[in-house]
C-alpha cells in the first residue's frame, strides 16, 4: 500500500488559522475536519518538510521552508487555508508546546528533498501533459518488442529452475559422470546412472485383495504386449518400435517387471510361493523391490520371507538414452505412448485391473500445460480491477467523478507489465511460468498510487491552474509512491539472492515491473490527471455560465444528489468517518482491547504450531493441474510404493589400498554403519569388493597381495559382470575410484527424505575412507535441505533493508521498531497458516513470503507514524486519529490486491492456487495488524513514547 504522511501540524512561527467551529471543538479539530479523500481513499498527507505552494505562475520555488518542524503529540493540525474566515486575533489560541518533544530523535533525511523535488516533477507534468503522456506510451511500445523473444516450443528446464543452484548432489553428480560409465544398450542398470533414464511407468493396482493369482497375471501379461506393440510411424514411412528404442541387457530388453517375465516364460510359476524382496529363480536372484506394493508378508523364506500378498504392481519399460539419436527416438515413441495409452485400456477392458500411467516426460509436458489454465483468469483480474478502481472513484459529481481518471490508472499498471516483461525479454531473462503470476500481483499493488495520487488532487483547489495543483500533488505524494516503491523493490531484490533460478527470476520480473509502475505513476498518469483537471475546468465554467433555462438540468444531471461543489471545496469519504466515529472508539474500548489480545495470543500461538507442521519441498505431483493424469499415478505410488526409496550410490572417491586389510575393514565399517541407519535396509547392500574378496578367497588367492588383488580383477568382472561398472581403472592399473549400493526404505515424506538426505552425508563424511552417496534424485532432495536456509536467509536481508529504509525516510526510530515487529508476526502467522491450508515451504511458497514483507512494512509502518506524529493528547484519541487518517488506505490496498489475485482460487494448477492462498494470508495478516493489532499494542506502548 503507498505510503501516506499524516497530516503535520504548523511551524512555530506561524500560528495556525482555527474557524470558529475549530475553536469549539479544541483538541478534537480532526471530528470536524473537512480534508478530502479520494473516491474511495484517504488522501496522502503533506510531509513535515513540504515546502509551501508557489503563489505564482511558473515552475515553483525550490528553496527550502526554513520554519522549524513541529513534533511529537503537541503539534497543532494545519487546517485547510480554504476554511471559514478565522477567529478576530485575541481570540487565535496560541499554539501548545510545540518544543516539549524535540529531543526526540529524527533520522529522516530524504524526505524534504524528495518532496522539493516532486513538486518540481508535478509542475512539468501540469505544464506539459502531453508530452509526459506520450513517451511513456512509446517507451511501451518499444520495450512490448520484447515479447517476440518469449519462447513458445523451448522446453522450461525444471531441475535448473526448480532446485538450489550449487546443490551438493550436483556437484556428485558430476564425479559420477567424471569417473563411471553406463551402457543402456548393452548393460544397463537404473541404479547405475547418474541421470534419469527415459522410461515408461505403469502402476496396475487389483480390484481384488491381491494380484498374485494367473488369471490377473493374464491380463497384466496383455497390458505389457500392447504397450511393446507400440509403433510410431515416422514421416518417412519407417516405424520405431519398442524393441529398437528399449534398454537392453546383454541381448534382450529390460524386463518392466522381473516376476511377470518369469511367469510369461513359465506359466506354471506358483505365485502363492513368492519370497520378497529377492527371489531366488532357477538359480537367478530377482529383485523385486519396488515392483509390488500393498504387501502383506509372511514367515522367512529363501533370501526374504513369503509374499501373501500384493495389491499393486509396476511395470517399469526403460528406453535408451545416452545416444542422443536414441534418446530423440525413444522421446517419440513416449509421446506416441502418452497419446495411444487410453486407446489400449480401452481396447483391452480390463476387468481385474486399474492402471495409470508416467512417462520421464510427463512431469515436463504436464508443467507447460499448467500456464494454458491461467490465461482464461487474466482478463477476468484486469476487469475485477478496473470495476472496483472504477467503483471506488465514482462520483454524482460530474466535476469530481475520476471514473476515467481510474481505468487509465489500470491501463498504466498494464503497460507498466508490457514494459518490463519487454526490458528483461530482451536482455535475455528466462521467463519461467511462475512468473505468469506476477502480473495479477503487480495489477493490484499498482493500482495504489493511483488512489494516493486521485487523492491529493481532491486536495487542491478549483480555482488553481493546473500546473500549481500538479506541483501540490506531487509534493505530498513525493514520500508516499516512494517510500512503498523502493520497500516493495528491495524485498523482491532480496529474493535474487535465492539459490532457486525460478525464485530468482520471478523476483527479477516483478521488481522490474514495479519500478515501472512508479515511473508511470508519475509520468504517465499523472499527465492523464492534468488533462482531466483541464476537464473540470471547462465542466465547472459551464454549470456556472448564466443560463436560467439550463440551470436546474445541468444541476440534475450533474448533481442529482447535491449542489453544486464550492471551488475551494472538499469532502470526506464516508468510510474515514466511519473509522472515525465508530470503528476507532469500539477498538479502543476497554473490552475490545482485552478480546483483541486474547485474538493475537491464539493467534500466534496457532502460528507457531503450525509452523512446526509446515511441510518442506515440492511436490512433483504439484507441477501439474488437478485435472492431469500424474495425479492419480502419485497417489497411487504413494500410498502402494513409498516404502521404498532410491537405491543410493556409495562412492569411495580416491585410490585407497583395497589390497589393505586395515583399509578394507575401515570400508567395511563405514558400510555398516549406512546399514544401521534407520532408513537403510541392511539386507540389500550391494557392494563389488565383499565379491571380490570372497571370489579370491574361493580362488584360493590372497587378496592382501597388491598384484594377486589387482591382476585378477578383470577374470571377476567377467564372471560378474554386474559390477563392470563400479570399479574405474586408470590405464596405469590403479583403482582411480568405486561403488557400491545401499537401498534406502521408509523415506515416504518430504521431511524423512530431508533427514535421511543429511543423515547420509554425515556418516560419509565422518568415514575414515573418503566418500559420498548420491543417486539422480537427490538433485531434488537437495531443495528440502536448501529451502529454509534460503526462506531466513532473505527473510532477514529483506527485513534489514526495510529497517534501513524506515529509518532513512521516516522521522521516528520507534516505527521501524514496530515495523520489524510487524513483519516478524505476519510472517510467522502466514507460515503457521500455510501448513493449516495444506501449503508446503517450497521454491513458490518462499516468494510469497519474500512479498510478505513489503506489505508487512506498509500497514504497520502507516499506522504507527501516523500514531507517533499525531498532535492528541491521549493514546486512545492518537489510534483513532490514526485509523481515521490511514484505516480505509490499508483496507482498500488489501482489498484491491485480493481482487488482483482472488481468480487464481479457481486455476487448476497449485502452482498459482498457492500464489492466491498466501497472497490472500498476506492481506489478511497485514490488514489485521494494521487495523487491529498494531492500533490496540500503541495505546499500550504508546505512553513510553
């Protein structure tokens, strides 16, 4: 919300002209104020340093007002110069005590000068508006150029935008590729690889308590054949078929699920003697963790124990992908599959089975199809705006009525976007689809300075040419535009900081885009202001022009609900009388103060607990609309496989003597200590030298001998080739690094993932063997780690510059005390509440706590200045005075950023119902502080001030 200046109190030396009505009400002058709001706001204040108006024509004066500053709760109001004839001299009351607090501290030093400085601005814009409304709009057209360069078929990359840049796992995942290769046409191995293989998934759940019976295998058993007998027809008339695009294993594909192999190879399997997680096949161990689940288990059995039942099965069909002319083949046959997979089940009818289905390109495609679901709402935003923009400034006052004046000020929000969308599409910023949020952010905040400046044009007077009004208006706005302009920019500066790119770039944009809209604020709109007073001028001569037989239509049409305005008059919003006269004395009740902190005690008590229940990271599930077909995969795959999660790579990283006992038992303990962890199961350790030093010893061969233990390496990876992989040997015949697996298990939430994630590295690093783990999805895990880090991180940065900023341009210490105050409780409430409305803490979430703080600077900072600055003897008189001043402000900058960004409640995608949810949390917290809280804790405080 822009920022609004109370209302100063005279200098010293010049005593205040009182009305007679003035001098009767004494201290209670602001009951009986007539300064006018705008249509639907409270108008900005002049500051304490705003040099006088020009008294005449031309560009104003720029000296500085040397009459000292009145302070603190003595300063006299500074009635409107167009008030009633003042009171005969001896009856003019002399001012109170004005010096009483001026040893309170002042840290303002921008504010006079910025004001000098507007007024000048505001004169060039009245005396100029055409020119000050047209380069705006050109500079618009030139930057919109940009958008031509917004790329429509490139493929937004989501590891890079989505997960923390410098990730650990990405720095192993770089040792990996540097130091082992994979072979996906001949040996391929998903654990193996450093990166995600292209794949098909398909997750078949039983209508029945179990699968495991033949005639469900059957009809699995003619799933898996009508997927394999996919083809794509190229345009050249050749096919891709399975068999050519599949991941192989020595001379066959891979498997999708090693138990329905065995049974399609022998029909007469008995499925009722299964053990799990490893049975042991005419001699052959299969592995079957992570292709059934929903299982019941029964008594040990062979290497595992007995599966009574299975309620849900995997078909998993890996395609090559290392070759890049394979992977563009096998990328097309998952498009035709994603195309032809309904076509097959219902083809088939199946009646045992339900099945859903992913692709390694479901994720991508899915997330560009999320963006299609907003576009429908973004014109719903702008006409919401420009009803309530247009509602709030409409008039039965032909004279006053800013209807037009409001919808320009939409449009000027608008062109603010087109502008720096433009700029940054031109330098080369990625536009990531968050950033399609900001728009509808940017349409409510924007439209603020508007109503501060509609505002202080009420202000001025009829009578005054346009250029002195403009330099009036621009002197009181100077603080006001800025001082929330310059908040809101560094609290999403801050957020370039992130170790997120999309956070990053949202950031960017919407920071940008804000400057814009403070320079078109002041250029653009104001211009169209000046042309409308141009307006009023010309209405108001011909309502005046003597015409007895036009006079009463004129005034009907014109003011069928009153008279004709006074030139030099203004009038008060009906809500600022309300805060006044029933709103500001309920709060201040004695029993209304009791109940509001027993309110802010539950309330943050409640945030406090549910920011202890806060979930971490994102969900992948979530990167898709409601309506897509990954959601009911990941539903099932968790609630039927998520006790069971990826198999990690254990990695010895520089030569150490494996032909060393002493070695070899420190490896060996390290390795036991994983298996200990709770999210290790020990049984499924797969390590190449236990092996190999059973083969030796088997062999009769020594393996604490350097040459014996070396020489016969190759002989073992012959006779095991599943370990080829693992070893890397240097061409001087030095194990340069190797491998083993570990697999980990009950890792089903994003916090398990998070401490088993750190509970590994830590065993790494602490081994005596230099090591690391990894596997291709702690890429994403990383983020879980990273995201608090990264949320305090530019939570405090952001909070430190909106302290600096507060004490640089607002007079008082004690406002930027209450400030921090205000933005660490809205911040604490909105984290607490998002875990209530099932909002995790992830890369999106965290910008909306970033924005957090900006509105959290504005209501609090209003309210207390104005509480500060006001000249009423009591703490109860200063919080009314200050909800009369400033209530309907901060109300009306919530609701207008409500309606920017309420039509994302209805998006299908949680990418941006979550911007609307926080958004809407923001508003809420930061109007009730404002409103509420902060205007109650200052009677309390108020009193030390």
């Amino acid at each position: 919300m822009p920022w609004v200046e109370p209302e100063p109190g005279p200098s010293p030396e010049q005593k205040p002209k009182l009305t007679k009505q003035d001098s009767a009400t004494g201290p209670e002058w602001y009951q009986k104020s007539e300064e006018s709001e705008s249509e639907g706001n409270q108008p900005p204040l002049e500051s304490l340093a705003s040099p006088r108006p020009p008294e005449t024509p031309g560009p104003p004066a720029l000296e500085r007002d040397d009459a000292p500053l009145p302070e603190g709760d003595d300063a006299s109001p500074r009635p409107s110069v167009l008030d009633d004839a003042p009171l005969p001299e001896e009856e003019t009351p002399e001012p109170r005590a004005i010096c009483r607090h001026r040893h309170r501290c002042h840290t303002d030093c921008l504010e006079a000068p910025l004001s000098r400085a507007f007024q000048w601005l505001g004169w060039q814009v009245g005396a100029h508006p055409w020119i000050f409304l047209l380069a705006p709009l050109m500079l618009t057209a030139a930057l919109g150029t940009g958008f031509l360069y917004l790329p429509e078929e490139e493929e937004e990359d989501l590891e890079k935008q989505y997960t923390p840049v410098g990730g650990p796992a990405k720095a192993e995942r770089r040792f990996v590729q540097g130091h082992f290769t994979t072979n996906d046409s001949y040996r391929f191995s998903a654990s193996r690889r450093s990166t995600e293989a292209n794949f098909a998934s398909l997750l078949v759940v039983s209508y029945s308590d179990s699968l495991l019976d033949p005639a469900t295998f059957a009809e699995v058993s003619k799933l898996d054949g009508a997927v394999q007998d996919l083809r794509v027809a190229r345009e050249n008339g050749s096919q891709i078929q399975y068999q050519q695009v599949c991941a192989r294993y020595r001379a066959l594909c891979v498997r999708p699920n090693p138990l329905l192999y065995a049974w399609q190879v022998d029909k007469t399997l008995n499925l009722s003697s299964i053990s799990f997680p490893i049975y042991n096949h005419g001699g052959h161990p299969l592995y079957l963790t992570g292709f059934f689940g929903g299982r019941i288990l029964g008594g040990s059995l062979g290497m595992g124990h007995l599966l009574l039942r299975a309620k849900a099965m995997r078909l998993l069909y890996y395609l090559k992908t290392e070759d890049p002319e394979d992977s563009v083949q096998s990328k097309q046959w998952l498009t035709h599959f994603l195309e032809q997979f309904t076509n097959i089940t219902n083809t088939l009818a199946l009646k045992k089975i339900e099945v859903v289905h992913f692709t390694s390109l479901s994720r991508q495609l899915e997330f560009q199809a999320t963006s299609m679901t907003v576009i429908p709402v973004f014109h719903l935003a702008y006409v919401l705006i420009i009803l309530f923009a247009v509602t709030s400034c409409f008039r039965f006052d032909c004279i006053r009525n800013k209807m037009c004046v409001a919808a320009f000020g939409v449009i000027s929000a608008f062109l603010a976007v087109v502008s720096g969308f433009g700029l940054l599409l031109h330098i080369g910023v990625p536009f990531v689809i968050i950033v399609a949020n900001s728009p509808f952010l940017i349409l409510g905040v924007g439209v603020d300075d508007m109503f501060i400046m509609i505002s202080a044009w009420h202000k001025t007077s009829l009578a005054d040419d346009i250029p002195e009004r403009m330099s009036n208006v621009y002197s009181k706005v100077a603080v006001s535009i800025t001082i929330t302009t310059i908040t809101n920019i560094l609290a999403f500066y801050t957020g370039v900081m992130s170790s997120f790119r999309s956070v990053q770039c949202f950031c960017i944009y919407t920071g940008t885009t804000l400057l814009f809209c403070y320079f078109y604020s002041i250029t653009c709109f104001g211009a169209f202001m000046a042309l409308d007073g141009k307006r009023e001028v010309v209405c108001l001569r011909w309502l005046k022009k003597a015409d007895a037989k036009w006079s009463s239509f004129k005034k009907f049409c014109c003011f069928p609900f009153g008279s004709v305005p006074d030139e030099h008059g203004t009038d008060v919003h009906p809500m600022n009388l309300f805060f006044r006269d029933h709103f500001g004395p309920f709060l201040t009740s004695s029993e209304s103060k009791y109940f509001v902190v027993f309110i802010y005690v539950l309330y943050i008590i409640s945030s406090i607990y549910g920011c202890f229940h806060v979930q971490e990271g994102l969900d992948l599930r979530n990167l898709a609309s409601d309506d897509s077909y990954i959601t009911p995969y990941f539903n099932v795959e968790e609630d039927y496989f998520s006790d069971y999660g990826p198999r990690v790579m254990v990695i010895v990283t520089k030569k150490v003597d494996y032909w060393n006992e002493d070695v070899r038992q420190k490896l060996e303990n390290c390795i036991k200590i994983f298996e200990k962890n709770v999210y290790v199961d020990k049984n499924l350790t797969e390590f190449w030298l236990d092996a190999y030093v059973q083969y030796l010893k088997g062999n009769s061969q020594d393996p604490n001998d350097k040459n014996t233990f070396m020489n016969n390496i190759p002989d073992f990876l012959s006779n095991f080739p599943n370990f080829q992989h693992d070893i890397n040997i240097s061409s001087s015949n030095e194990i340069i690094s190797s491998r083993g697996f570990i697999q980990t298990t009950n890792v089903s939430s994003s916090t398990k993932k998070k401490i088993m994630l750190f509970q590994l590295r830590r065993i790494a690093e602490d081994c005596q063997i230099p090591l690391i783990v990894y596997n291709q999805a702690f890429i994403y895990f990383d983020q879980y780690a990273a995201i608090i880090e990264n949320t305090v991180r530019n939570v405090l940065v952001a909070s430190a510059a909106m302290f600096i900023v507060s004490l640089l341009l607002i007079p008082y210490p004690f406002c930027s005390l209450w400030v921090t105050f205000a933005i660490g409780s809205v911040i604490v409430g909105v984290t607490g509440f998002m875990a209530f409305w099932k909002v995790n803490l992830d890369s999106i979430s965290m910008i909306n706590l970033v924005i957090c703080i900006g509105f959290s600077f504005d209501f609090s900072a209003h309210i207390s200045y104005a509480f500060i600055s006001s000249s009423q003897p009591s703490v109860n008189q200063k919080s009314i005075e200050a909800l009369y001043l400033l209530g309907y402000p901060v109300l009306q900058s919530a609701i207008s950023t409500i309606l920017g960004v309420c039509v994302l409640a209805s998006a299908k995608a949680y990418i941006f119902r979550t911007f609307f949810k926080i958004m809407f949390l923001v508003m809420v917290f930061g109007a009730a502080h404002g409103l509420i809280f902060i205007p109650v804790f200052l009677t309390f405080f108020g009193r030390f001030i």
